[in-house]
C-alpha cells in the first residue's frame, strides 16, 4: 500500500516506520524543514527505543522517505494518515488550526480517491470538520473517506505497542475505508474493532481518561493508606487480582505527566462542557493528579525538616522511563518547587538532560546517579528508570551527607532499604 503520514512527530515517526517495515511504501511529510533533513540523514529526532534502527532498515530498502512537501505525500499516497499534533488551547480545547492547514492543503492538491485517517487523538466530531474542510478546498467534485484509527502506543515502547496492540480501532463510513484499513492491517494477528467514525474518535479519549482515573484513583488511595499505616502495594494488589478491575495502571506516584493524559483530560473536559454533559468526574481526576505532587512535595519537606539550603539530588527528569520526553513531566514541576524554595538541585536522568539543561535554569548536572547523590542532603526518585531499581545501596547511603531517599515511584522494598541505614520515603507505605 503506498501509506503518507503528515506530521513526522512520535505517532507519525512510529506509524510511518512499522508501516514500512511490513512491506509498505511509506511517505513521512512534516512541515519543519529542519526536522525532515535529520530524518533524510538517518538521525534520531527523539529517543524511542528501536525507533531509529527501524528508520535506517526501511530507508535502507527504499520503503521510508521524507518530504516537507503536502502536494507531493497527497499524490504519492493512497492513504493518508494524519499525525500533527492536536495541542490543547487555553481554554484546555484541543487545537485543531495544524489538522485545519493539513485539510485545506490535502483538499487543493486531492487528484483522485483517497482514505484520509485520523491518526492523532482528536474531538469527536473531526471527521466531520475534516471532510468539510478537504471538500471546501477541492476545485473538482472528487470521491474521498475519512476514518479514524487512533493509536495507543505509550513512548518509550512505541515499536513494540504498535506492533502487538491490544486491539485495533477503525472508524469507518464507507465499505472502501473498511476495506482499505484492514488491508493495511492484515498482518496484525490482534482484534479488530470496526465501528463508526465519532465512536472510533470518542473510544481514545474515553480510555486515555480512563486510564488516567485508574492512577488518580489509586494515588487517592494512597493518601489514604499514609494516614492509617496501611500498605498502598498491597491495596492495588488486591484490587488488580479482581480481572474486573485489572492490575495495570495502579501504581501510585507522583502523578501522570506526558504529553497525552493531561492533554486528552483537559480536551475531553472540554468537550463534555460543550455537550453540556457534567464533567466532575474528569476534573477530580486533574485535581488528584494536581494534589499528588503537592504532597509529595509536603512529604519532602517533613522528611527533609525544611527544604531551604538543602542539597537535593535529583534522580530522573523524564515523565516515564526510556523516553526523554519533559513535557508535563511530574518531576520537572517538584524540580522547579524545590529550587523556589530554596533548595540547591543536582540532577541526573540517563536520557532527558540535554533537554532539562534547556528548560531547568539555575541547576546542576551529574554524570550518574552516584555522582548527582554525592554529599547531598537526600536523593529523590523522581523517575522510574531502570538503572535506579538497581542501585548499590551501600554505596548511596556512603555519598549521602544524611541517608534520606524520597521515592516518588516506589521502586524500592522499604525494609531492603532500612537494612541498608536508609531512611525511606515512599508513596502511600509507611516510612521506615
Ligand atoms: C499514554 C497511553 O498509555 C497511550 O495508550 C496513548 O497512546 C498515549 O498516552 P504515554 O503518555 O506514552 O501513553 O505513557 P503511559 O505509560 O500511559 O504513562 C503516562 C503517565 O502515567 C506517566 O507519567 C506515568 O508515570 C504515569 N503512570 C502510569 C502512573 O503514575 N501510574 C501507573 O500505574 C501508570
């Protein structure tokens, strides 16, 4: 199938290089020149775990190429997956003024049948905008589909979600759209779902907003474990072991972050408001997520007796594990609290800092954890990596000046902790 992806961001980068890696012709187009030359020369844009080695095989083959120009992917391409990003406003709408040029522009150049795909989460009731505006801007009366096929990879296992997803979702109005998709989506041994193109649309809201209740929901009870002296682990535990509820996406912290479920909450908000349907249940899953980290950082303060003049190390900077995305990353908000109340902070993240260094002013870098931990008052996880589940105890509680871990993502067993001379803070346990 000759596929084009408008907007080469992490959906589209992702969505264009497995298509071409099943045998698709694949055309990726964004609109930032300077992002399409590093592509065009095999660079990494961001970091996405095989992402890069899967654009360098398929550019290899000839089955991956790159442009800046929309009349080129539109004739190219049969069909047209639409990946620009769809960022809330103010008001928390999601912007739609990228997917607006994007439509206007397919519409101008349109010279025969296309399927145009809503690949970016986006309102429900798009698809209908879209096929207005692509029909708006078309000199001649010619035949097109819009569908919607969300997609629910998570950065940092991008490849892997979107190869073995847990079911795929077509929206679709027309017999060709149907057929056309499940062409492209024969290899996938996964459910399909087929359904209609506002339900397609509402379904990725409605889990993304589902999933980010899943984690206010158990960060609220970790609240109220702290307060009694119960064990928030055990609490999920049980919970999870009831298939009705599921385990996944239980893990108390410091909050979501990303560049999705605050994003796709506020915009769900907002279409709620719009509907005039009552929309408190979305907004206490933001005001948890917002209070989360306000006790964390309350916590901090009682462990640390005051936070002033403090040296903190500062152990993960990205919103999640293997991505160096920042954006809305709880940790860069606690990062920023901390130095307005007067702590001196020493950072280390194994692949956000080039990034942090950009964002996060009057701030020190470490090499490595140990380094960032050297002679400070306390090390506080802020993110999940890998290489902080596997820490030499000893060694931390020795660089420390006082032995105090502040543990936003639970990563350790508090009593391996205690064992080690650490005094430890986590979420929703109790200290030890
Ligand atoms: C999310 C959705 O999972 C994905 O399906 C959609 O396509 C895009 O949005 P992503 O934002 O990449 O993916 O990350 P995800 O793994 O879902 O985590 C989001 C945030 O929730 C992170 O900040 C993470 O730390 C937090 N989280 C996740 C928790 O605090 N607890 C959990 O149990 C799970």
């Amino acid at each position: 199938m000759k596929i084009g992806i408008i907007g080469s961001g992490h959906v589209g980068l992702v969505t264009g290089a497995c298509f071409a890696d099943l045998g698709n012709e694949v055309i990726c187009m964004d609109h930032d020149i300077a992002k399409i030359k590093l592509l065009k020369r095999g660079k990494a844009l961001f970091y996405e775990p095989g992402l890069r080695e899967l654009v360098q095989k398929n550019m290899s083959k000839g089955r991956i190429h790159f442009t800046t120009s929309i009349s080129d992917t539109v004739r190219f391409a049969k069909v047209i997956f639409l990946c620009v990003g769809t960022p809330p406003k103010a008001n928390g709408e999601a912007d739609l003024a990228a997917i607006q040029r994007v439509a206007e522009a397919i519409g101008r150049n349109l010279n025969g049948y296309r399927l145009i795909v809503e690949k970016s989460t986006v309102p429900v009731e798009t698809g209908s905008r879209i096929y207005k505006m692509i029909a708006e801007n078309c000199a001649r009366k010619i035949s097109f589909d819009i569908a919607s096929n969300a997609e629910f990879l998570r950065e940092g296992s991008a490849v892997k979600d979107f190869y073995s997803p847990d079911r795929i979702v077509i929206g679709v109005e027309s017999a060709k759209a149907k057929s056309l998709l499940l062409q492209i989506y024969k290899p996938f041994k996964v459910p399909i779902l087929i359904t209609d193109v506002k339900s397609a649309e509402l379904i990725k809201h409605a889990a993304n907003s589902f999933l980010a209740m899943k984690i206010s929901y158990i960060n609220l009870m970790s609240q109220i474990c702290e307060k009694v002296g119960a064990n928030v682990e055990k609490v999920a535990e049980g919970m999870g072991g009831d298939h009705r509820i599921g385990k996944a996406f239980l893990n108390a912290g410091i909050g979501f972050g990303g560049s999705c479920f605050p994003k796709d909450l506020s915009a769900f908000i907002a279409i709620t408001e719009r509907l005039q349907i009552p929309s408190d249940l979305l907004k206490v899953v933001v005001a948890i997520n917002e209070s989360q980290q306000k006790y964390f950082l309350m916590k901090a303060e009682q462990g640390l007796e005051k936070i002033k003049g403090k040296k903190i190390a500062l152990l993960g900077l990205s919103f999640k594990p293997d991505t160096d995305d920042l954006r809305n990353a709880p940790a860069m908000d606690i990062a920023e609290e901390l130095k307005a109340k007067g702590a001196r902070l020493i950072a280390y993240d194994p692949c956000a800092m080039p990034a942090a260094k950009k964002l996060l002013k009057g701030m020190q870098f470490a090499e490595n954890a140990y380094e960032a931990c050297r002679d400070a008052d306390a090390c506080f996880i802020l993110t999940e990596w890998r290489e902080f589940r596997e820490l030499d105890l000893k060694r931390l509680k020795k660089l420390l000046k006082h032995p105090i871990v502040i543990d936003g993502r639970n990563i350790y067993d508090p009593e391996l902790m205690k064992k080690n001379g650490l005094r430890y803070y986590s979420i929703g346990r109790r200290e030890v």
